[in-house]
C-alpha cells in the first residue's frame, strides 16, 4: 500500500470526530467529478516520542483510518509507527496544522488496532503519572516488528528421490525425512522440516541438507507460523482444593464476567493463593477471555510456569526483559490476535494489547519491583486496577504481605477481601526468634550469631537446607584506608564502592562504575592498610565456608556469572535439595519453593529500618515475612532467626510474635496521624542537571515560581527544595522537591499548574516529576 500522492490534489476534511464516523459526502461528489482528485483526511496520530501532541497527517479518505490504528509516518528524516489518536476525546495540543504543510501517512499496518480500552488506558497513565501519552504509548508500541504479520517459515519436504551417493550423515537425514513418506501406496504425508531443524534432529551438519537439496531431493515449501503456547485448557486438571481454598476460589470465580471488582487475597505464604487464583483464571478461560498475570521477577521463576502448564495443560506465555526479539515479537502479535490466552509477566506486560481481556492477577502485590522510577514513573499495581477498571473486569491482588495502601481499600470496603489463614495441609509457619546483636562481641570479620551457627548445625545434620539472607551484593559494602581514613567513593553518584572480591573490582551500584581493586591508598599511598567494612554475600560466604568446611554452599545474588539462566539453573538444584547452605539478597526471598528449606537466618534485619523513608518499616515487615516464609513450606518443621541490633523495634516485635494485626494497626495510625498515603498522596520533582549550580538554580526558580500556585491550592503543601539524599547519581546532580496533598487534592492539576509556572528548562537541566514515589533517595 504504497501510495504516492504527489500529483494529487489534497482536499482536506478535518477528522477527529469519531470513532470511523467519517462524513465524506462533499469530497465523494468531487472525487467522482474529477478521477484525479483523491480526498484526504487528516488524523492525529499519537508518536512514541516526548511531547503533549498527537500530529496530524493526511491520508487518503477511503483507507478508512480510524482511532486505534497503527500507522507508520514521517518525523523528520525518519519514519516511526505511532497510532491515531482519538483527539476529540483527549485533545491534541489543540494546534491547528496548515493543510498545505500537512505531511502523508505512509502505511497502515495489517495488525489488530489498539481498542478503545487501550487508548483510554494510556491517557488516563499520562494524566496521572504527568508523563506525555507518547511515551506511555511507547510502551504499547515496544516491538514495532510485531506490527506486520509473522512471514511463514520455509521448509522443506522429501520428494522421493535418491541421491547420487549415500553418506552416514546422508542416511541419517533421508531416514528423517523419509519417515513418512511412502512411495508404493500413493498416500504421501511427507513431513515438513526447517533446514536447520533437519541438520539438528539428524544430529549432522547443515551443509550435509544443502547438500541433498542441491540434488532435488527436497520440494520447498512454507509452514505457517505456530502458537507460541498451547490453549490452556479450563477443565485440565482442576486442583483439589480443601474446603477454605473452595470457598475463597468460587468467590472469585463468581466475579468473572461480573463487571469491575477488586479482591484482595490476604493469605499466609503457602496458602496456596496460586492454586486458588489459578481457579477464576480457568473461569475467565471458560467465557472466553484472555487472562494476565504480573508477577515480579517472572524470568527467575520457572517453577510457575510449570505448575501452571500441571493446571492447564500448556504454560502461559511469558512476558519479560529477558524474551528473545523474536519471541517478544510472536508473543506481542498473539496476544494481539488472540491466539494467546494466558500472560504471566513482568509490569511492562500491562501495556500488551489484549484485545479479549477478562481478568488481571497481581501477585505479591506488595512487591517494590512493581513500581517504574525511570521514564513513566507508574505503579503497575495500581494501574492494572485502573486498566481492569476501564475495561470492566475483576482484578485480583494476592500477598502474605498487603501494602498498606491494599489492606486499608480492603478495610474501607473499597476491595473485596478474601483470606486464607493457613498453609496448605497442616504445614506450620516458621518459629521466629531474634538474636539480639547489641551485647555479643563477635571476632572480626565474623557476622554469624553463635545461635545462628547452632541452628545451622543442626539443620544440616537433619538433611535440611538453611538460607542466610543478607540484601547486600558483592563482599563489603565500603573499604577503608587505616592509615588515612580514606573513603573508596564513586565519582559520579553519592554512593560508596563495594567490593567485589571475585571480580577483583570496587563497583558502584548505581551508575555500574567499576575500578581494579587497589593494592595501596590513593590517598596516602599506604600499602597493605585497606580494610573492608561490613559484610555482603561473598563475605558471608568465606565465613560460611571457614565454618562449615563439608556443606555445599551455594552465593545467589545478581552478580552471578551466567546471568539469568544460571540463576535458574541454581534455583533449580536447591529445589532439588543440591546445596546445604544458600546465601543469597533479595532474588531468593521471592515465590520460590524449597522443599528442604527449614532454616532462614537473616543476617542484618534492620538494613531497611535505617534511611528517612516513610515506608522503611512496611518494606523491612514484608521483606522479613516474605524471607522468613521460605521455611517449613512441605510441612517440616522449621524455624526463621533475625539477627537484630534493635530488637525492640515495633517492626521486629510484631514479627516475632507473629502478630501481623498488631502491625497493619500500628502503622495505619502513624500514617494516618501524618496524613501519608494512603490517607494523603505525595509526589515528587527531582530536578537534576550536570552541575550543582544549575540543578540549584532551576530548583529554586522552579519552587519561587510555582508558590503562588501552591499557596492558593486547596490542601497542598509544597516542602523544599532540597538535595535529593543520593545528591548525585550518574554525574548528574539532584534537587528535590515533595508535595503533599490531602485525598481530595487534585494532585495533578496542581503539579500541572506548578510545573507550568516554572522557567523552561534550559541546557542540562531535567525536571522528573514522580506521583505517589515508593523511594525516597
Ligand atoms: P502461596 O501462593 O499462598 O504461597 P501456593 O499456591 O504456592 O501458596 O501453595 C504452596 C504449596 O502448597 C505449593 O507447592 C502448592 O502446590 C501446594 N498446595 C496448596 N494448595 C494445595 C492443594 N489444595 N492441593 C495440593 N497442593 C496444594
Ligand atoms: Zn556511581
């Protein structure tokens, strides 16, 4: 479809009415007066780019272009896919464009259009996030190859023939090849194969294929693509669920196909809170709709996908950075076209364009990995309650844990609350204890309570695994000089280098900076007078083998060589009971099943408690909890031990007793004696730039600015600015300021007419702005 309109005489009718309302009756009677005259439509096409405006582009009339379509235009020297934009319902910066100087959509993609839902989606994001639609629509455009269909694939298929002379590798392939085909009965159903697939499945080279093919051994032939998953299947094989699992799974299912709702499943780690969600998901597949399910760290978790393919006979698809392109791309065309039925994704999955969906689950709903800081800062818990709510269907959050912003909605009655108080048959939640830290004088170099090393003891004599969790990567977290008190810092971010010891590097964790671990002062030039400070998980480690010289020990943590896969690879051996000992941060607190596992030690359970953040006490409550559920989960007996310079802490306290009631109430109150989210919203500005004197500057100009708009909104309070506490990440040099604003704000309009206040940005200068942030640096 490619045309060229050059010679044509444009006429312009302008056309945002409507949903393919198109009115054409003046330009028809022209058309047909004159054959050259082709009329012209103008759209307003929404680009991945950074602006407010959807840009309009003429385009022939009769293609028919409605809202939703995805279109590939001009921008510059370049070509970029961007999707009509409904611009009577969202507006499109409201510039008029002189028709004259209006420039052609070049193609109109043979994929599905993004709905209606969609677009109402990704403008409701841009209005409360403050980001452009553009870059939330980016976010639905990811895999622009997905745009056009998936091209067959060529193959070959067996015509008969003999080759000149037989080879072992020849015979190999022919026996192949020939497997179904039957010359004397007339009846052929040769077996189609790739090229490639052949060589592979005959175990020889590609070159031995060619060989034959060069020969006319082979007819060529295309094979249309395949599903990239099976259909899951309702009825496969339904779980037999004990009576307070039934009960929970019919409420759920009862709300499929019953309009917008949200429920809320408060229930202990192993519960079975999967097996029950699992269960609306099969009554979501029953009336036929498309299902999505966000999971963090979804690409660590195969075990899922197993358990879902033992439910439903096929796994779902996943969604997730890691996907090959071309796996990205099938999966985006699929759930497009509705050959898929079931995602299970990380957040960028809310952005797929479903086209049939009925349900979205959000599991550990609590999670931080949820929250996007960079580009759209967005929740994609929250917004999959607002796409559910678009669309008109059930959405399901599922944590041991509930946010407190979930667990209040739960309480005000806002959500549906459904709650499963025990672990599945009889397995027990794990003793707790705290090992007070503040009166032990343990060695140097020595992080381990005796207590601790006890257990562990213990543990491995019973066969059982113990995990130390310790949320720190690498082997210290700062060196010191002894002789000069030097501090190894990164030149680019406020942060300190932490040793690596295997890598034999100092490394930023912020910018990924990294240097050759020195053998003098840079400072001083003392030799031999570098120290470590404070333990990380390759520090425990030698501890750990120093004590335990005969366990096998395995160190998880993101630095591990082999990336992802390998990371699989080792959570799957000590689900298989391969290792005594697991150290391992924050990836090996998350969903997975160990049978083995009786013990957790945290080593440092007040890392999260320190730092100015207001959600430090709920973030350490569920990381704790969530740690400490790893134990006892196939009805072992097990034990968790948190090792704790404050003890008496409310955070730690209420873990101890296991009385989490105690917890939500404690901290509902404080939040609600300080007006924070939930019961106010808060928002962030960082203002940041390569020098500190101009990120100072704009942020004072900025805040100056904008205070007569802050003085007269309603239930606004503007705090700052300030330097950010990570005064610096990256070179660039960060300035904060913090609304807070009552439930009935309206934050958005505020923080418009606040920004808009402000002096433009000039050279190096960025202004973020971040609705209710979960971090605080
Ligand atoms: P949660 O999601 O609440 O942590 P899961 O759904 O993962 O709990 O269940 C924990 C473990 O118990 C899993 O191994 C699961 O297969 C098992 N389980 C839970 N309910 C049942 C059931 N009704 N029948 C068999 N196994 C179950
Ligand atoms: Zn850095």
């Amino acid at each position: 479809m490619d045309f060229s309109l050059s010679k044509r005489t444009p006429i312009v009718t302008r056309d945002d009415a409507g949903f393919g309302q198109h009115d054409m009756s003046s330009t028809d009677l022209l058309a047909e007066a004159d054959p050259n005259i082709v009329p012209l439509s103008v759209h307003p096409v929404l680009l991945p780019i950074p602006t407010d405006m959807a840009y309009s582009y003429s385009a022939p009339a009769d293609w028919n272009l409605a809202p939703g379509d995805i279109v590939r235009v001009p921008l510059g020297p370049r070509k970029v896919a961007g999707v009509v934009w409904p611009a009577h319902k969202y507006g499109d910066g409201g510039k008029e464009v002189d028709p004259a100087k209006l420039r052609e959509i070049a193609h109109k993609f043979p994929c599905p259009p993004v709905g209606e839902d969609m677009l109402d989606f990704v403008a409701w994001v841009a209005n409360y996030t403050l980001a452009s639609p553009g870059m939330v629509m980016q976010m639905v455009l990811r895999v622009p190859a997905a745009f056009d269909p998936e091209p067959p694939m060529p193959a070959i298929i067996y015509n008969g023939g003999e080759p000149d002379r037989l080879t072992g590798a020849r015979t190999k392939v022919l026996e192949l090849a020939r497997e179904t085909y039957d010359a004397s009965s007339g009846n052929n159903q040769p077996l189609a194969w790739t090229r490639t697939g052949l060589a592979k499945a005959a175990g020889v080279s590609t070159s031995v294929v060619d060989g034959l093919i060069k020969q006319n051994l082979f007819d060529a032939v295309s094979i249309e693509p395949r599903p990239v998953v099976a259909k899951p299947e309702a009825g496969f094989r339904p779980t037999d669920l004990s009576q307070a699992q039934a009960q929970v799974a019919d409420e759920l299912s009862s709300r499929i196909g019953d309009g917008f709702s949200v429920t809320l499943i408060d229930g202990v780690t192993g519960s079975g809170k999967t097996e029950v969600y699992f269960e609306a998901v099969a009554a979501a597949l029953e009336a036929g709709q498309q299902v999505l399910i966000l999971i963090p760290e979804i690409s660590l978790t195969t075990s899922f996908l197993e358990r879902f393919e033992k439910r439903f006979g096929a796994p779902p698809a996943p969604w997730h950075s890691d996907l090959t392109p071309k796996n990205r791309e099938r999966i985006w065309r699929q759930v497009a076209s509705g050959e898929v039925r079931v995602v299970a994704g990380a957040r960028s999955a809310l952005f797929l364009p479903f086209n049939e969906p009925g349900l979205i689950i959000v599991d550990e709903e609590h999670d931080l990995a949820y929250k996007q800081d960079e580009r759209v800062a967005y929740n994609a818990r929250d917004m999959a309650v607002v796409r559910a709510r678009i669309g008109g269907f059930p959405a399901i959050l599922a944590s041991a844990t509930p946010s407190i912003e979930s667990h209040v909605n739960a309480d005000t009655g806002r959500y549906h609350r459904v709650v499963l108080p025990n672990r599945h048959s009889g397995a027990v939640l794990p003793d707790l204890s705290v090992v007070d830290m503040r009166g032990l004088k343990l060695p140097a170099n020595q992080f381990l309570s005796p207590n601790l090393k006890q257990a562990m003891t213990e543990t491995i004599e019973r066969d059982e695994q113990s995990l130390l969790f310790l949320n720190r990567r690498g082997y210290a977290p700062l060196t010191l000089c002894r002789a000069c008190g030097h501090r190894f810092e990164c030149t680019q971010c406020t942060a300190w280098l932490v040793e690596h010891r295997f890598r034999g590097t100092l490394e930023c964790h912020h910018c990924g900076h990294h240097q050759a671990k020195p053998e003098s002062c840079p400072s001083c030039g003392a030799l031999d007078y570098l120290v470590p400070c404070g333990p990380g998980v390759e520090r425990l480690a030698e501890e750990v083998e120093d004590a335990f010289p005969d366990a096998r020990t395995i160190i998880l943590s993101s630095d591990l060589m082999g990336g992802t896969n390998r990371l699989r690879l080792e959570l799957e051996a000590i689900e298989r009971g391969e290792a005594d000992i697991i150290i391992g941060t924050q990836l090996v607190a998350k969903g997975h099943n160990f049978p083995l596992m009786t013990l957790v030690g945290v080593v440092d359970a007040d890392l999260g408690l320190s730092g100015g953040d207001p959600r430090a006490a709920e973030r350490t409550f569920q990381m704790l909890s969530q740690v400490t559920g790893r134990a006892g989960r196939f009805g072992r007996k097990s034990q968790g031990i948190l090792q704790s310079y404050q003890p008496d802490h409310p955070v730690m306290q209420a873990i101890i007793a296991g009385d989490r009631d105690l917890f939500y109430e404690r901290e509902i109150q404080m939040r609600q004696r300080g007006h924070l989210p939930p019961f106010g919203r808060l928002a962030a500005i960082i203002i940041s730039a390569n020098s500190k004197t101009e990120a100072e500057g704009h942020a004072r100009q900025l805040a100056s600015a904008g205070r007569p708009v802050a003085e007269q909104a309603e239930g606004i309070t503007m705090l700052g600015p300030a330097e950010a506490p990570m005064a610096m990440v990256r070179g660039r040099h960060r300035q904060r300021l913090l609304v807070h604003a009552t439930r009935q704000a309206d934050i958005q309009s505020f923080l418009r007419a606040f920004l808009a206040a402000g002096p433009k940005t000039r050279g190096s200068v960025r202004v973020n702005t971040d609705v209710d942030p979960q971090s605080f640096v």
